[in-house]
C-alpha cells in the first residue's frame, strides 16, 4: 500500500516481495497472492511494469525457494505432499491423502457463483463458519463492499487480493481456517471505509 504513494521506492516494492517469500516459503496457500500482487504491480504501472515485475519475482523467488529446495532434497518433491500422483509418497501415504484431500474439500459453501455472491449467508447457516466467526468476518466485508468509493484509493486495491481470494476460498474448501490469510486485508479495507 505504501508502494502504491511512492513506486519510485524500490525498497518498498523489495519489502513486500520479501515478506510475501517468507510467506510462500512456510505454506503453500500464500502461493496465491503472487497474482494478486503482479495484478496489483501491473495496474499501478502499466507500461512501465516490466522491470519491477521481474524485480518483485526475483525478491519473491530468492526468499520463498529455500522450502521448496529443502523438499525437493528431502522427498524427491518440491510440493511435498501435493502431486503425488507425479513424484511419489514420502511421509504421507495414499490413506493419508485421500482423508486430507477429502478434508479440503468439504464445502461449506456452494462451489458456484451464488456460493460466492451469498457466503455470508451461507457462512451464517453453517455452524462451524458461524462457530468460527467467518461469518461475522464475511458479513461486514460484504457490508463495506459499496463503500468502496468512499474507501482511501491505495485501500481499494485490497480488493483485488480480497475478492480474488474469497472467490478462490469458495471454490476449494471454505474451511475457517484457509480463510485466515485473508482476513487482516480484509479489515484494513473495512477500516478505510
């Protein structure tokens, strides 16, 4: 956000690629809002993209590989436990991902449009969305979502990573949990509202 005030300040932009690294390096879901930062990269620049593209992947690639390097020494797979099916098993076995797989996609939430334009509504007729107060969360970001004019500019590009995000999290599992990433954007855009 503070980028956006300034793209001059490489250090900024070298920030966030760092941070967003970190992230990628110690859970596979942050892998996500590498699209959403190049999209986010790319609109504040437009022709001029390129350079801080590359730079931003560059940050991003050299403090985020160092865990997918260690599984791909330890396990023969970089994505360890994900794509078996093409590297093999190493600690987990068949059962173990099947009763994971079948975990991620326990949908509490309609895997379709309606699903994502109503979660709210869905997150409030499920218990354990309710329970897990992603309903609340869910509810009073769709509340601000009109408000988006009213909103601080840099603030209205958290929409992109937030909707981006929630539409993803709709269409994969819909677990409180995998919505955690999220959240804080979430709150900093109903905050400038």
């Amino acid at each position: 956000l503070f980028w956006q005030k300034n793209p001059a300040a490489r250090w900024l932009l070298a920030c966030s690629a760092i941070n967003l690294g970190i992230a990628m390096g110690s859970k596979y879901l942050m892998c996500f809002f590498a699209l959403p930062a190049a999209l986010v990269i790319i609109l504040q620049l437009r022709k001029d993209a390129l350079r801080p593209l590359l730079f931003y992947a560059a940050c991003t690639f050299a403090w985020g590989s160092w865990w997918y390097i260690r599984n791909a020494i330890l396990a023969g797979n970089p994505v360890h436990p994900f794509a078996t099916g093409i590297f093999g098993y190493y600690l987990w076995n068949e059962q173990d991902m099947i009763g994971q797989m079948e975990n991620l996609h326990n949908h509490n939430i309609p895997n379709n449009l309606l699903g994502f334009l109503a979660a709210p509504y869905y997150a409030f007729t499920n218990p354990i969305l309710l329970q897990h107060n992603t309903a609340h969360v869910l509810a009073a970001f769709y509340l601000a979502l009109p408000l988006v004019m009213s909103a601080e500019q840099r603030c209205r590009t958290l929409l992109i990573p937030c909707l981006t995000y929630l539409l993803f999290w709709v269409h994969t599992s819909a677990d409180s949990r995998y919505m955690l990433p999220v959240v804080p954007l979430m709150f900093v855009y109903i905050g400038s509202c």
